[in-house]
C-alpha cells in the first residue's frame, strides 16, 4: 500500500488502512493504534471513498454472534458509554463483554442471587 496520508501527526491513519484492507475488526485497529473507535471507522470511510479496497466485515457474524437483541434501560447504556468511551468502543460491546464474562467465569447464579453474601 502506498501512504494514505503523510500529513504531520496523522501517520497513525496509515496503520489503520492497512489493517482495515487485512480485515482486521475496526475495534481491534483502534485498540491497536490507541484511537476511538468512531475515528477508526472514519478514517475506513474515507479510505474507501479514495478508492482503497477494504473488505467490509458482517458485525453479526463473527465469533458466532446473532442477530438476537436485548434491550437496556437508559440509564444503564448511559453508564456503559463511559466505559466505552474511555475504550474506544461502543455501549453494546461493553455489555456483551460484561454478559460473557459472567457467563464464562460462572457468575450468573451469584449475580442473580445477589452475590455470595445470600448464598
């Protein structure tokens, strides 16, 4: 790939291209060159309206994920927009790591439960 860009300060968007044309998963790139995540996929955009092939990857298909949806309460997106932001990434990513990470580590029951004190 030639530079994207060689505008002074905006070096880091040439990483991004070139991981976006490897198919990389834009939060992984904007983990990577330390960006949020609504740059990454700004820069993606921009790209592909210069002409730089970069694959466009289904969001509700990899690592198994589904179409299936839930809905949250206001105040608790408000909480995780936070966190996201702070992580480059979006609310709904937030709360799927927060789902499976209790799935994973076998913390529903105490969840639901209200912790180990009631156990």
């Amino acid at each position: 790939m030639d530079f994207y860009t060689t505008t002074p300060g905006k070096e880091w968007q040439n990483e991004v291209v070139k991981r976006a044309m490897a198919g990389e998963r834009r939060p992984e790139i904007a983990r990577a060159v330390g960006k949020p995540l609504d740059q990454v996929r700004s820069v993606v955009s921009y790209a592909r309206t210069k002409g730089v092939e970069i694959p466009h990857i289904p969001t509700n298909t990899c690592d198994g994920s589904t179409k299936r949806k839930f809905a949250l309460k206001a105040e608790t997106v408000t909480q995780l927009e936070r966190h996201a932001n702070q992580r480059g990434t979006r609310p709904s990513m937030i709360a799927r790591a927060i789902v499976e990470t209790a799935i994973r580590d076998g913390l529903v029951e105490q969840l639901l439960d209200g912790g180990p004190h009631n156990g």
